[in-house]
C-alpha cells in the first residue's frame, strides 16, 4: 500500500486560528514520490497530515487501518484521540510515542513554518517486537466492533514488528525530515510573502503614478483653460486704467492716482503669471518637435532676448563651443532662457557671472549652467522645481515661480533630468541632460 491514501482522518480540532494551511505550501507530489521510494526500501511507512486530520501524504498503510480501525467509527475515534493526544503534546523537534486504545503504536514529529505549527509526520500503527499481541484482546475488539474475525486477525498478523532500536533511529530521522521540511517552507513562504510584497508596493507606486500624471494633466487643463479665459479680462482692466489715466487724469487727485497705478502694476503682473501658465500648459500639449539644433546659436539667440537684462545687470555670460544636440528648438531656447534669466536675476549684490558648458556623457548631453549668485539651501533643492514655489517675496525678486517647473517639463520632454548643486551665498550650478536619442 505505497500509493497515497485517501482515507479520511476526521478533524481533530486543532486549527483555532490557524492561517497557513500545509496543503497549499507542501511539495505533496515530491515528497510523496521521495517516501514512496524509502518504504520500498525501508518499509517504514510515513504519514505526513496537517491539523486537520488530513492525510497529505502516506506510504505503507496498513490493512488493519485501512480495512477496520478507522472505517469503524468508534475505532475511528481512538485513531483521532491518538492523532489529537500526540499533535497536542509533541515539542518542536523532538518525537512522542503513544499506544492508542486499538492498542497499536504511533509516533509523531511536528512540521511548522516559523512558530506555527502546520502538521505531523506520523509513523503509525506497528508494534514492538519484544511485545507479544494479545491475540485476546484484539478477538474481543474485533467481536465488539463486529469486524470479520479472521480477516482481522489477519491484518493483525502484517502489522510490522520493529525493534526499538530501529525505530528509534527511524524516529531520529524522520524528526531530522520534519526539521527539514519546516526550514524550507518557512523560507519559501518568507520568499513568497517578500516577493507578494514587492508586487504590492509596486502596484501601489504604478497607481501613484498614474494618479499624478491624472492630476498634472488636469491642472495643465485648469491652468490653460484659466490663463487663457483671464486674458480677456485682464486686457480689458489695462486698457480702460490706461484710458482712465489718460483722458481723466487732470480730474484725480493724487492719491487717486497712485491707486491708479497700483492698478497698473497688479494688471502687469498678473498678465506675466497669465504668460507664464499658458507656456506651462502648453509644454505637454504641444506636438513633439526634433531638430538637430546647434546650441551655441540657441544660446545667442537667447542671450539676444535677454538683452535688457544683461545690459541693465551688466551680466557677463561665457560658453565655449556647445555641442549640436536634437530636440525642440522652441523649447530648448525656452529651457536656457529662465536658467539664463535666473542666473542673472538670483545675483545678489555681485555682478552677475554666467558660464555654461556642456559635456559629453555618451548617451546624453548634460549641460550645467554656473552662476555666482545668492546661492540655495540644500532643503530647497527639490522644492524650487515644483509649481508656484519661491524663496524670496516678490518685493526682492520678480518672478511667479513656474520657470523651474517648465525647465522640469521641457528636460523630462527631451528624456533627460534637471537639478541643482549649491550653497548658499557661493552660487549655484543647474544641471540639465538631454538624451541623445530622440
Ligand atoms: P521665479 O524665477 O519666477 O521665481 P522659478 O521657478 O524660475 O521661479 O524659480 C523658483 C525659485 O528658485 C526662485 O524663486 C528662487 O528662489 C530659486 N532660484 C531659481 N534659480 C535660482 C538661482 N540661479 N539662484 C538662486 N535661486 C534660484
């Protein structure tokens, strides 16, 4: 009877809270397969059965089991008591002995995963060799449960008779088994659990990130729709405060007109913001252009544009040669010009100093643009590239804070990275790659 057994064992009521379950963690095929062979060799048959009685895995069932003891449902019940006496008073790593009240032997180990205890390896129903059967008894048991007697008898005659010895050392290695057994699902479910783990977080961050490129899509659509909604009004506001200005001028006092050109200037400014949103909104919206772009003719071009700024800062700008990089010309004059622009703005009580160089990093272009400036703080380092952030008030220095986040989005357009190394009062350098492949 090498074959594995479907004999039901009944529940023995041991499973209070138990989560893992040994059936579905257990190599049944293998193991089954490996004992299969031992007891072909051996014929120490093995039963492997979780706490609730289910038999998992078996070889070398015994007739007297299989036939009589537990298909009668009172012997049945002696085989639960002996399964349920040994699965409640084995230790961990240790073998417990016991003859159940059909007066046979069974020995168990106990297989757990980490401090859980899963199941039992059992070697069951034999005998002892130095003990002689009580041929007596076992022809009452057989007369009060109504088996047949010869047949029973006959079963009683295979059932092995093992020295003590022998199934001391079987027991030992059976225990050894046990641990083996345990060491490796305990692994393989920490294995399975980290691995269930890393899914879940990933998953989790994959949502995340779909969840922001939602919302930064559903803020360019607020910030275009806004921007470009409030340049009506806006125009109107300057125009008629300039008319206002104009043809009733001499009838203001001058209070009135210092209001009048509180006006002015708040129109101005958010006219700038109005700009600035719209270019922002119109960065991820806009058809992917590639170029091959000579950069030292960008960066005139932009130094152009910038003219006033230089000329009234009195900013000197360096470069030597600049490499000819691909991607969008209208963007990469927009990406130089605010680093350019801030470089020049953020300088302090110095004259400012720009120099811009570019290396070659095989793949990408990484350009840094160096300036001996203010300087910033290390915490701000993420912060400034984010939308509407700023370090100082308006009062000190102009801006809206959206530069940065469109340098962001124009870099990341051209699959490459942007950020800044600095100190404060020592200047800052901002980095920026461009990919080479488009
Ligand atoms: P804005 O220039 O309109 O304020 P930006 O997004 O371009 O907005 O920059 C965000 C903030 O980062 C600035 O307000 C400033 O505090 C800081 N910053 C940017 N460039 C520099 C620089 N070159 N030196 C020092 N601080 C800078």
């Amino acid at each position: 009877m090498s074959e594995k057994t479907n004999i039901s064992m009944g529940k023995n009521e041991l499973t209070d809270g138990d989560k893992i379950e040994l059936k579905d963690i257990l190599d049944t095929e293998a193991i089954q397969s490996f004992m299969d062979d031992f007891y072909a060799l051996t014929n120490f048959g093995i039963g492997i059965l979780d706490l609730h009685g289910e038999v998992l895995i078996g070889t070398g069932w015994q007739e007297i089991c299989v036939k009589f003891h537990r298909v009668h449902p009172l012997t049945l019940n002696n085989c639960l008591q002996s399964d349920t006496y040994l699965s409640r008073n084995v230790k961990r790593g240790e073998f417990l002995e016991y003859k159940c009240k059909n007066n046979l032997r069974d020995i168990v180990t106990p297989i757990f995963v980490s401090d859980q205890h899963v199941g039992n390896l059992f070697l069951g129903q034999f005998m002892y060799e130095d003990e002689v059967p009580e041929i007596e008894v076992f022809e009452n048991q057989g007369d009060m449960y109504g088996f047949d007697k010869e047949a029973y008898l006959n079963a009683l005659s295979q059932v092995p008779k093992w020295s003590r010895e022998k199934v001391n050392i079987v027991m030992n290695l059976y225990s050894k088994f046990a641990q083996i057994i345990s060491n490796l699902l305990t692994s393989n479910l920490a294995m399975e659990r980290a691995l269930e783990d890393k899914k879940r977080s990933e998953a989790a961050k994959v949502k995340l990130i779909e969840e922001l490129n939602r919302s930064n899509k559903e803020l360019e659509q607020f910030a275009y729709v806004t921007s470009h909604d409030l340049q009506e009004p806006l125009r109107m506001i300057s125009a008629f405060t300039s008319r206002l200005e104009r043809e009733y001028n001499k009838l203001l006092d001058k209070k009135a007109g210092e209001y009048m050109s509180f006006i002015t200037e708040g129109a101005k400014k958010m006219q700038v913001l109005i700009k600035d949103l719209l270019e922002y909104s119109r960065i991820s919206g806009s058809k992917r252009v590639i170029e091959d772009i000579n950069s030292n003719i960008l960066v005139s071009n932009v130094l152009n544009n910038l003219g006033l700024q230089i000329q009234e800062s009195g900013a000197q700008v360096f470069y030597n040669t600049l490499p000819v990089i691909k991607g969008d010309p209208v963007l990469l004059a927009l990406l130089f010009q605010n680093l350019i622009s801030n470089a020049i703005k953020f300088c302090g009580k110095n004259i400012p100093e720009v120099n811009i160089k570019c290396e070659d990093k095989k793949l990408e272009w990484l350009f840094s643009i160096h300036d001996n400036g203010i300087g910033i703080s290390p915490e701000y380092f993420e912060k400034i590239f984010m939308i509407f952030q700023r370090l100082h008030d308006r009062g000190k220095y102009e801006g809206t804070g959206i530069g940065l986040t469109i340098c962001n989005r124009i870099v990341e357009r051209h699959g490459g990275r942007i950020w800044v190394e600095s100190e404060p009062g020592k200047g800052s350098v901002f980095y920026f790659s461009i990919s080479k492949i488009s």
